[in-house]
C-alpha cells in the first residue's frame, strides 16, 4: 500500500470519534492539545469536516479562564501517569491543569484560506474568539508583568518535556517523594527514548504543587518552582498571534486584532532582546533567577517561524542551522549535535520530529530559503519511507523512536508529501 494511504490509516485507527490519540498502543491515552492542532493538518488532506471536529472537540475542553489544557482525558485512560484522577484539574475533572504551545491559531488560519467549503469556513469562524480568550489567558497568565515574553510553569508546556533547555530549572525543583515507580510509559516504549527518573520525580512534584495551589491562574506564576521563558513557546505564540489577527481581520473584528496587534508588539521586541549576539543564537531565560539558557536547543530555531525577516537580519541563525544539518543523515535534530547533552534516541535531546520540521520549512520558505526548506521536507519524508510513522526518529541512523503507527507524523507526512505551505 502506498504511504499516503497507510498514514490514512494510521489516522483513521487512532481515531476516537471527534479526536485522535496520538497512538492507540496505549501510551497516550487521550486527547493531546499540539498533537490535535497537528493533526488536524493531516486530516484536512482528506477529511475537512473532521480536521476541524479535531479543534472543536479541543475547545470543548477550554477553562472558563480561557487556557486550554494540555490534556483532555475523554476515555479510559488507566494506561497513563498521571492520569485524570492525579491531575484534578478543570471544571469537569477530566484534563491535565497546565497548557501546550498555543498553535490552533496558526492551523486554523491555515484550514480556513485552503478550504472552499463555506460551511467550513463558519465553523472555523466560530472558534476565533476563543483563540482569542486563549491568547488573552496566555499573556494575563504567563506574562502577568507585561514583559512581552510568556513563561511555562512545567516543561510540559513546551511540548518539549526533556529538552536539556530545562536541565538547570529542573535540578532546581525539590524532587519530592519517589513516583517514577508510578510511570507508565516505560511499559510502551524503550527507557533509553524517554525522560529520566529524576525527571518524571520533578514533573509529578510540579503537578502535584499546582493542584495544591487550585490551578489558579492568579497564583501559579509566582508560586511556580519551575518558571522558564522559553523561546520556542514564545515564537510559536508570535506567529500565532499573527494568524489569529488574520482571522479577526477577516472577521471584521478590528479591536480585537488591533488587541491582538499590541501583544504581536510586544512579543516580536521581547524576542529580538533573546538573541545573544556572541553565540549567534536565540536563547529563553530562567524567569525565576533571571538566567540565561545558554544552550543549542531546536526552540532557538523557532523564531524563523516567527517572522519572516529573521534570516535576513540574522543570517547567522540559518548559518547554524545548516552546520547542524551537516552532522546528521536526517534533519533536523532537537539539539545540537556534537554537545555533551545531544542523545540522539533520547525524546527531545536530539531525535528528529516532523512537527518541528514543519515549523522550520514553513518558517524558511517564509524567510526566502526555500532549498533548505526543500532539503528538510525530503529529510522528512525520507524517514518515514524508512522507518513508517515513529513518533520521532534518530537523526544520525534514521532509526525509529518511541510509540509506532502515531498521529502526527502520519499527518506530517501527508501535509509535507502535499508539498502544502
Ligand atoms: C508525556 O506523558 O510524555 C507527555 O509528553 C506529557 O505531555
């Protein structure tokens, strides 16, 4: 069978009617929020309709205070830690209590200029003011000083769990009692390609804090152990916020986009002062001690998504980009290559994931550097013709990672085999 259809298939199987598990093997049992907006670029390949019921289903799960959680649990989901009876969290007890990278802006623009569908076009148009509350929850919550950049009070929020971007922040946070025990995701795919220990110790302490605290979004920021402005996280919400612009100007909302114009401003400044002219890089800060992260991760990479002026007025970036694509067989690897933290089976210190390759060929080709972009689709496709639909792959082999058969590398495929912006 061609891939095409077999990444069809692999979407048609995770499908739980109105959302889509990012595997069915059991490792995630429930509605992830990035991997839904991901997804849902898959599915419009081939199913419309169903591309948005992917973000409507999503939004059904928004807070009164306008975040959307990372996690809704809509099933079963006795085969993860920490499931929705650890967390708590929400209005009705079924979903995680923190947030994911804020991308159902960007795919939602995306879904609404490609479709020629006007009942599409209504539904998608319905779910605009809340992309709105979102962002407003985002800033109001994450950036209660008005500096311009977002923090993430979990490195779950990044979407990124173990990125070595996190190491300092997270040796800084009391472990608490020993849950690795606990865990779960060991019984579905290889150790040696997930977090640590001590890590899944730190991240159920984390959770385990902001439920004593309520969830409050009053409060998180400031009792919050782990506090990271994370670069990545900050560029995803820029280019977002200017998708949700487009859409409220095309709604004829103008206040709203005119809000939403002010909050571009202030993060697209608070992104420039990220770059370190010396190391020729974009690094996020430890918003709790006010350090610089001063490591390689892929999210330094993300504000050429951002905007699409970043190579020319910091050709450097792309520069850096092209060395790492010089010391692998398949780009793009979550971490510099060559540095003492690079694991290149290990989740996100170093494997390759075709979501974030996404990000970089649409920022690319958006930054006028449409061979490279070109370059990193075929690595994309490349792999996955290699290895099938791995929840990410290893950069210097190739080899697959993870959960097998997942969402949205299938739907990565699709998208990116289309030649899709
Ligand atoms: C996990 O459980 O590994 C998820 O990435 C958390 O969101």
């Amino acid at each position: 069978m061609e891939l095409k259809q077999q990444a069809v298939e692999v979407l048609r199987g995770n499908d739980c009617g109105g959302y889509t598990v990012p595997t069915a093997t059991g490792l995630y049992p429930a509605q992830w929020n990035w991997d839904s907006c991901l997804v849902a670029l898959g599915l419009a390949q081939f199913d419309e309709p169903r591309a948005v019921a992917e973000i409507e289903t999503l939004f059904g799960g928004q807070w009164p205070d306008g975040m959307v959680p990372h996690i809704l649990f809509h099933g079963d989901d006795s085969t993860y830690f920490p499931n929705a009876a650890v967390w708590q969290a929400g209005p009705t007890g079924r979903s995680s209590g923190i947030t994911q990278p804020l991308v159902a802006a960007t795919v939602v623009r995306h879904l609404f200029e490609r479709t020629s569908d006007p009942v599409i076009r209504v539904r998608l148009a319905a779910l605009v003011p809340k992309l709105l509350a979102w962002h407003r929850w985002c800033y109001a919550a994450r950036d209660p000083y008005g500096t311009g950049l977002v923090s993430i009070i979990h490195p779950w929020e990044s979407g990124m769990d173990n990125s070595p971007l996190w190491d300092s922040a997270l040796d800084a946070v009391a472990p608490g009692p020993p849950v690795r025990h606990l865990r779960k995701d060991t019984g579905f795919a290889a150790a040696d390609h997930r977090p640590t220990g001590s890590e899944y110790d730190r991240y159920i302490n984390l959770v385990l804090e902001y439920r004593d605290n309520g969830y409050r979004t009053d409060r998180l920021y400031d009792v919050a152990p782990f506090r990271v402005a994370d670069i990545g996280f900050s560029a995803i919400l820029q280019r977002a916020n200017q998708d949700l612009r487009s859409l409220l100007t095309a709604a004829g909302d103008i206040a709203a986009a005119a809000e939403v114009a002010a909050m571009e401003q202030r993060t697209g400044a608070a992104i420039v002062q990220c770059w370190h002219e010396e190391d020729g890089f974009f690094y996020g800060l430890d918003t709790r001690t006010g350090s610089l992260i001063r490591k390689p991760g892929i999210a330094g990479l993300l504000p050429l998504f951002a905007d699409p002026g970043e190579a020319e007025r910091h050709p450097r970036l792309v520069e850096r980009l092209e060395s790492w694509l010089t010391q692998v067989a398949y780009g793009v690897p979550s971490f510099e290559p060559g540095r003492p933290e690079f694991e290149p089976r290990r989740y996100w210190r170093g494997p390759v994931w075709l979501i974030v390759n996404w990000m970089l060929i649409d920022g690319l080709r958006r930054n006028g550097r449409p061979e490279l972009a070109e370059r990193i689709r075929r690595d994309s496709l490349a792999l996955v013709e290699r290895a099938g639909f791995a929840e990410y792959f290893n950069p210097l082999t190739g080899d697959p990672l993870g959960g097998s058969r997942f969402s949205w590398t299938a739907a990565m495929y699709l998208h990116l085999a289309a030649g899709s912006e």
